[in-house]
C-alpha cells in the first residue's frame, strides 16, 4: 500500500529548504508557538529584524507551495490548489 502525500510532506521540504536565518524564527513562532518577542530574544537580534524573518519565510513557504505543487495565490493572497502525487512533487520527489 502506497502512503498517502500530504501537505504536511511538503512543508517538511519546504522547510528544509529555507536558509537557516527564516527557518529558525519561522519554526520558534509559528511552529513552536513563541511570541515575536520571545523568538527575538532567543535568537538575540532586534524584534524588528525577526518580525521581517518571518514575514519572508512565510512567504517562501507559500512560495514552495506554488513550486511544489503548483498551487497558485488568489487576489486575497490565498493559497488555493491540491497537493499531487508524491512522484509529481518538485520538492517531495
């Protein structure tokens, strides 16, 4: 029995291909479940910079997205598609 692909697959490569300086605060926040000013304060750099670390990494996410698997953004910056079959990921695969 094949596994079924799912979006979470995704993430996990798309994370895995973020540079370091967006995964780190990405997953503290929004994974974790830090405040901004927590993350901040562990990564010791300024709110400001953190707060503009995340804000790019969730775009890069929804960037994989789009690349993965070919999902596309509507004018509300909404993610809309489905995720395919493994064997058609561009990052699963």
């Amino acid at each position: 029995e094949e596994e079924v692909h799912t979006e979470k697959d995704c993430l996990r490569g798309i994370l895995q291909n973020l540079p370091k300086k967006y995964r780190d605060p990405i997953f503290l926040s929004d994974i974790k479940g830090l405040k901004q000013q927590e993350v901040a304060t562990q990564l010791k750099q300024t709110l400001s910079t953190t707060k503009s670390q995340i804000q790019r990494a969730r775009k890069l996410i929804a960037q994989g997205f789009m690349d993965c698997c070919g999902f596309t953004m509507n004018k509300n910056g909404t993610l809309q598609g489905e995720i395919k079959e493994k064997k058609d990921c561009n990052i699963c695969k």
